[in-house]
C-alpha cells in the first residue's frame, strides 16, 4: 500500500499484526473496523500503535504530520476537535486520548493479551502508572506546551532543557517507585500491561529529549525487554510509514 502526506488523500496502509501467542484468544476484526489518525513520533500515538499490536488489531494507519501543521486544518479537527493524535476510528465511532483508547480496545476485543487485570487493586495500580505518565509528565513534554514556552514566554534552550529534565525526572521516578513492588520482566509480571504501553514511549521521550534516567534500574530494565518484544517493535516510531527516510530501521 502507499500514502501521502496529506491524511485526506492518502491510501490505507496495512498494519498486520504477530501471530497470536494462544490461538484461543485470536478474534480477527477485518483491517477496515479500525482505523488509526496518529504520527509517527508522537508518544501518545506511540502507546495506541503498542496496544493495537498487543491485542494482535489490524488497522489501517492514517499519518496527520504534526510537523506541517496538518493537525490544525479544518478537516482534522472535524475528527477531532483539539487536534490532537491518535484518534481511534472504529466502524465510524471516534475515540481520541490514548488511555481512553487502549480501555476501550481491551474491553471490546478478546483478541491477543488482556492488558487490564480482574483483580481491582492491580488494574487501579497499573491505571496509576498510566496516569502518571499521562497526566503529570507526558503533557509538560508536549510539543504545543513547548512552542507555547518558547514563542510566548521567549523560554531559552537550557531553559527548556531544565523544564524538561525536571517534570520527565519527576514522573519517571514515580514510576521507578511504583512498579519497584510489582515489575517482573514488564511492569507488572511477566506479561506486558497497558502501563508498558505508557512507560515505554516515555523512555524514549526521555532519550530524545536528553534527560538522564539512568537512576530508574527497574523502568529501564521493563524498557530493555518491553523494546525486544514483536508488539513494540512493530509499534516503534521509527518503522511507521510516515516515519522520514532517514529516521527509518528495520
């Protein structure tokens, strides 16, 4: 299959999924129930991709490239009204914000892993991860909260570099402090959750944006096995059809 830029007039691009673990637990939804509004780098669009991949999804992949601005047209923001990435289409039903994405693909799919536990004080404590990421880091790294630092405030860049280093040091250390009681190899057991489909982006948040991270032994060790995974690899930014070519691996 082949796209464009622009996410109106491109053609769908195929995202199969790894075979599944236990066939038991495979329901194959046609590729065209799904389809996924996200960019290759955003980290938000990052742990929808993971979660489709975890839960063995076909989907089709539609690139809105933050970098031209194509979340601001119009036509997007008829899809979702912030502009924001991903935006989960499934059969004409959109759902935006990545939490509330992987909830509702866990819960309406029996396919591939179950990444939200019975047991009410694991799924609360996985949710707290989540949250964690997604509502006291993640938005302090975004790139609009940056531009906004940088052409409002007339922020300097070591002073962007010391917002950052302090607000991903401060989530990623909580999360080093709550899965510490929890983490097998992934962040709770042996299986992985939808906590290392947050935690992971955020690792490589952290890379690129140069905060040091090196305290955090458990993150970085859930990291390490999370990113040798099918499901992550599949998912990583780096091997996304809108990924530039000289970005692009294996």
């Amino acid at each position: 299959m082949t796209y464009t830029n622009n996410f109106l007039t491109q053609k769908p691009v195929d995202h199969a999924r790894h075979s599944c673990a236990q066939k038991n637990l495979c329901y194959i939804h046609d590729m065209n129930d799904l389809k996924l509004y996200n960019f290759f780098r955003s980290s938000t669009s990052y742990r929808a991709r993971i979660v489709l991949e975890l839960k063995n999804l076909k989907y089709t992949y539609v690139p809105v490239s933050l970098s031209s601005g194509e979340q601001n047209q119009d036509s997007y923001r008829k899809v979702n009204s912030l502009g924001g990435v991903p935006t989960l289409d499934h059969n004409g039903k959109l759902i935006s914000q990545s939490f509330a994405i992987a909830e509702y693909l866990d819960e309406v799919f029996d396919s591939g892993l179950q990444l939200l536990p019975a047991d009410p004080y694991l799924r609360a404590k996985i949710r707290q991860v989540c949250e964690i990421i997604n509502a006291d880091t993640h938005p302090l790294q975004n790139l609009k909260v940056l531009q906004y630092l940088e052409k409002i405030l007339s922020a300097s860049a070591d002073q962007k570099q010391q917002w950052m280093n302090r607000w991903i040091s401060d989530g990623v250390n909580a999360v080093e402090n709550v899965i510490s009681q929890f983490a097998g190899d992934y962040c709770f057991g042996n299986e992985p959750t939808v906590a290392d489909a947050f935690l992971v982006p955020q690792v490589f948040s952290a890379a690129r944006f140069n905060v040091d991270i090196s305290a955090c032994k458990n993150v970085l060790r859930v990291n390490e096995n999370c990113i040798k995974h099918p499901a992550f690899v599949k998912a990583h930014p780096f091997r996304q059809p809108d990924t530039p070519a000289d970005l692009k691996v294996n």
